[in-house]
C-alpha cells in the first residue's frame, strides 16, 4: 500500500538547476543518438553501446547521482522509447526517475498506468518530458514515445 509520501513524489518532476547539466544533456544526446541500441522488449530498445559507462560518466557525476541515492545501490539504463508504441514500466523498490536525454518526435509525456480516477470518468493527465527535468516515480507509468531517456532505479 502507497504512502503519503509516496503518492507526493510520484510524477513529481523537478528542473535539474545545477547550470552544466543542460550542456552536458546536450552532449550525451548526441552521443546517445548514434550509440547501438538493441532490443529491449516490444516497444522500447536499450542502449547496449560499449562507450555509453564512459559517455555518461560526466553527466552521472554531475547530476550528483551517489548524493541522491545515498548509501543506497541504484542502477541505471538508456532507454529509447519508440513509436507507436506506450512503454510502461513498473517499480517497486523505491524511487525511479526519468531524464530525458533526447526527444526526437512529437511531445513524450508520462501519466500513471493505472489511476483509479480512470475508472470514475477522469483520465490521468499527461506529464511532458522535457530534457533538463527528472520525474519522479514510486509506481506504474506510461511513456509516449519519441525519445532516449536516462531510467534511474533505487535497486
């Protein structure tokens, strides 16, 4: 069963401040862009490139990423979320975010995969994913697809 604080921090999004990530968001989509991607079930691939632990290293570092999770382990993928598709991901132990790298079609959005509002007549709203923003999330979500992503987990 959720938590207060749970349901507070699920879909939060937050502006990463810290004023070099913006560059190297930049630098790591383009790299990201023509890195091997593979398959990664149904409608979303994984980044699978060699390079991509050495890529990253400048953006993990400064996105301050053993701050956040403490003493706790995370792990962490590049996800290309691709169309037509509605990626949904689910977790469970803790918090995850998502960063989004690189949108390379139309408006990729987030919402709750099951909202018990739905049911009543009201539908989730949407969430825009725009680089430069982390979501937060502690439950099920759907993704629209057209971008790469940063999916950060607490294992």
């Amino acid at each position: 069963m959720s938590t207060a604080s749970e349901d507070d921090t699920h879909l939060l999004q937050e502006k990463l401040t810290n004023p070099i990530i913006q560059p190297l968001l930049e630098e790591f989509g383009a790299w990201v862009k023509d890195a091997n991607f593979g398959p990664g079930g149904g409608d979303i691939e994984i980044c699978r490139d060699d390079g991509l632990n050495k890529a990253f290293e400048p953006l993990r570092d400064s996105l301050g990423l053993f701050r956040k999770f403490g003493k706790c382990p995370f792990g962490w993928t590049v996800l290309r979320i691709i169309e037509p598709f509605q990626a949904g991901f689910k977790h469970e132990n803790g918090v995850a975010c998502i960063i989004p790298i690189r949108i390379w079609g139309g408006n990729p959005a987030v919402r709750g995969a099951v909202d018990p509002q739905i049911a009543r007549g009201t539908i989730s709203p949407h969430k825009l994913l725009i680089p430069g923003w982390i979501t937060h999330m502690t439950k099920a979500v759907k993704i629209t697809p057209g971008l790469d992503c940063l999916f950060l987990v607490q294992l």
